[in-house]
C-alpha cells in the first residue's frame, strides 16, 4: 500500500503543475487561487480522501497550524516592507497611520461589542475573539497590494502597509484577551499589559528590524567587496534577514510580525541598486505563494461540517457586522479629511474610501492568533466556538473577497487610467 505520504506529496505536485500552467486562464476568472487551494483541502479532508489530517483520535493538532502560519505570515511582512518606497513621514503614511491606529481598534472593539452583547461572551473573551479577526491578511490580499516596487497607488499602498503592520499590532489585543480570560480583575494585569505587550514589545519590535537588518546588510556589503557570494545562495540572504529578525526580537519579548516588518522597510532603503532589492522580493513573493498553498489546503482539510453548523449562527452574526458595517464604518470614518498624496486640493473619492472598507480580507494572520491562543490555554466551549467562527469568517473571505477582488480592482484601475488620460499629472488622483 503506498504511503499517505507520498500520495500527499503527488497531490501537491499535481495541484502546482495545474495551478502553474493554468494560471494565465485563471488570472483571467473572478475568483482568487485561494478558492482553488480551499477546496482542494476539501477534497483533501475528513469529507474526501482523508489524505490530510491534523486531528487525531478526535484531538486537533494546533501546534503545526500556529507554526507553519507564524512562518508564512513572518515572510509575507517581510514581502510587504519590501515593496514600499515611499519616504518615511506623516504625510506621506498618514492613510497607514489612520487604518492602523484609528480602524484597527474600531474593529477589535465592534468584534468584541457584537461577542459580548449578541453572542453572550464576557469581555475577554469577545476582546480576543476581535483581536484575532482585527487584522487584515498581507498574504490572500496579493490582489489588492501593490503589484511592484514602483506601484505608487495609495489605495494599494495603504491596504500594503496595513496588511504588514495590523498582523504584529493585534498582539497586544491578543494577550489583553489572554490575560482577561485568566483574571477578570483586570487591576492586577493593566499596568504590566501596558507597560510590556503594549509599549516594550512594540518599541523592541521597531528597534530590532531596524539593527538587525542594518547589520545584515552592512555584512552582507563588506563581504561583497572581497569576494561575491553564489548568485545561487545570493537570494537566501533575504531568508536569513528574515530568521535572524524574527528570532533575535523574539528573545528580548519584542514582536517578531513588526521587527520582520520593519526590517523589509530597512533593506528596501538599504541598496542603492533597485535589481537587487527587486530580486529579493521575487524570491520571497515565490515562497510567500508556496506557503499560502499550504496554509489553505490545511484550513480546507480542518474543517468540519457538525461544528461549522453548531456555531452558524453566530458565525453569520460576525461576518455581516465585520464585513458589512464594522470594517465599511470604520474605514469612512478613519478616511474622512483625507487627501490625496499627489494633489493635495481633492480629497479621496468616495469609493476608494469603500474599496478601503470592503477589501478588509482574513486569512493567515487570524489563523496563526487562534493556534497561538491554543497554545496559551485557550480550550473548552470558548475555544470552540471562537475557533469555528474564525474559521468561518476565513472561509467567507476566501470567498467573497476573492470573487470580487479581480472585478473590483480591474474596475479601479480602468478609472484611474480614464483619470490619467484626461487629466495632467499634477492634477490626477480624484479617484485616489
């Protein structure tokens, strides 16, 4: 009998030859390839061939899940640190600073208003629930952000770089959740959430991307100058950048998410040659798809008919509020009074500032902050329900975001080109 093994791997060189060679036609449907990889994980599961399995004798297996989608979300940061040029300064990130300061919150607490007042959670409970599903997905949204270094959009731009920077941010919102599930008396833990999850490991996480990276590429230039390393083995020096990052932040309580983050800002700046930067970002892009086969075949495969049933309802009841009035909300609102970068004169249109509320996709990150709360004693009822409404909300996303991710996107940039061609440059960006 051939091993399962083996059959998984068959499966999965037959998945990448179809999706490779087929990619031209698909590129083409209004649909994402992610919808592909979730119902191959379908096929793939309990309800198929049973030829990916992460539970055994009833018991889920949350450890491999968390590990594969911290690695996966860690290089897609990375990714998109990479792709942006723009200057350092408020004006210039100031549609960055509103969504992650402004409607990231909004969406944690209008998550955690809908758990506790619809869904009869207690306070830290529905606040962990909002902080994983808070953070919008860099990985699944590849549609959405910027498509290359010179990809100036600030519609793509702003969906990068809050795709890059919500997925470390939510942590703190984790461990509030965490640390309310264990002591309602919130007195007791405040201060040191503040102090430590909330300043320290942000201030560590910044601190680290920018010294790390700094000294990778100061070694990296001093050891080009006596002798050029393989071209081969040239391309790793970005996986390192990223281990290196991620581990060393990791050791002094920083986050890792915001350090790799931050370090790809730092390397994008850091080479005065754009083919090398632009190499290093091919390479990471193809492992990034790679990984994001992976991560949703194994969702697909975790999913199970009874409990997504048990927990409809208040799946349903999640999924319109976020995706139908928190996240819409929220954006109108963090965009109200904001200017387009390249004409300071008009302000947003209108439906940019929609796309901004309706592109909100969840994937990776929520997934890696569920494992996560796994691991730090989240288990029973609780865990189960929070576990099946993410779930679901993921799904959904894959879904609906990824059915109107291409018409929409293809839509926007049909007008701004019209805009293009019937306005000069200076005055262009009514649509931005």
């Amino acid at each position: 009998m051939v091993d399962i093994y083996i059959i998984d791997l068959f499966v999965l060189g037959l998945l990448l030859l179809f999706v490779t060679l087929g990619s031209g036609w698909i590129s083409r449907l209004p649909l994402s390839f992610a919808i592909i990889y979730l119902v191959v994980g379908i096929i793939l599961g309990p309800y198929g061939f049973g030829l990916i399995q992460l539970r055994r004798a009833g018991v889920f297996n949350a450890e491999v899940l968390e590990r594969l989608t911290e690695f996966v979300v860690i290089i897609s940061v990375f990714s998109c640190g990479l792709k942006i040029v723009r200057p350092l300064g408020w004006r210039s990130w100031s549609i960055t600073t509103r969504l992650i300061v402004f409607l990231m919150p909004f969406s944690i607490f209008g998550i955690a208003v809908v758990g506790k007042l619809l869904l009869g959670m207690n306070w830290g409970e529905a606040i962990l629930l909002g902080a994983i599903l808070a953070p919008t997905d860099p990985v699944l949204a590849s549609e959405v952000q910027l498509t290359d270094i010179n990809d100036e959009d600030e519609l793509r731009f702003g969906l990068t770089s809050e795709g890059g920077l919500n997925d470390a941010l939510a942590f703190p919102f984790v461990y509030f959740g965490l640390y309310a599930l264990k002591d309602n008396n919130w007195n007791n833990w405040l201060k040191d959430w503040v102090s430590i999850d909330l300043t320290w490991a942000i201030v560590a996480g910044i601190g680290m991307g920018i010294i790390v990276a700094k000294t990778v590429v100061w070694i990296e230039r001093k050891i080009q100058k006596r002798r050029r390393p393989d071209e081969l083995m040239e391309d790793f020096i970005a996986i390192s950048t990223i281990l290196l990052t991620y581990s060393l932040t990791e050791m002094v309580n920083g986050y890792g998410f915001l350090a790799v983050f931050v370090a790809g800002l730092v390397v994008q700046r850091s080479y005065k040659n754009p083919d090398h930067t632009l190499a290093k970002l091919e390479f990471i892009e193809r492992m990034e798809k790679l990984l994001e086969i992976g991560t949703i075949l194994l969702l697909g495969s975790i999913l199970l008919f009874q409990p997504m049933f048990t927990y409809a309802f208040q799946s349903l009841l999640v999924i319109v509020f976020l995706f139908i009035i928190i996240r819409p909300v929220g954006a109108w609102l963090s965009t109200i009074g904001k200017r387009s970068p390249s004409s300071r004169r008009r302000y947003l249109h209108p439906f940019t500032r929609g796309l901004f509320g309706w592109f909100g996709i969840r994937g990776v990150g929520s997934l890696y902050y569920l494992a996560y709360a796994f691991g730090k004693g989240l288990d029973g009822k609780i865990a189960e329900e929070i576990s099946w409404i993410t779930y679901t909300t993921v799904v959904v996303s894959v879904i609906v975001h990824g059915i109107s991710s291409t018409p929409l996107m293809n839509w926007y940039e049909r007008y701004i080109a019209e805009r293009r061609d019937a306005h000069p440059p200076a005055t262009i960006s009514e649509f931005e």
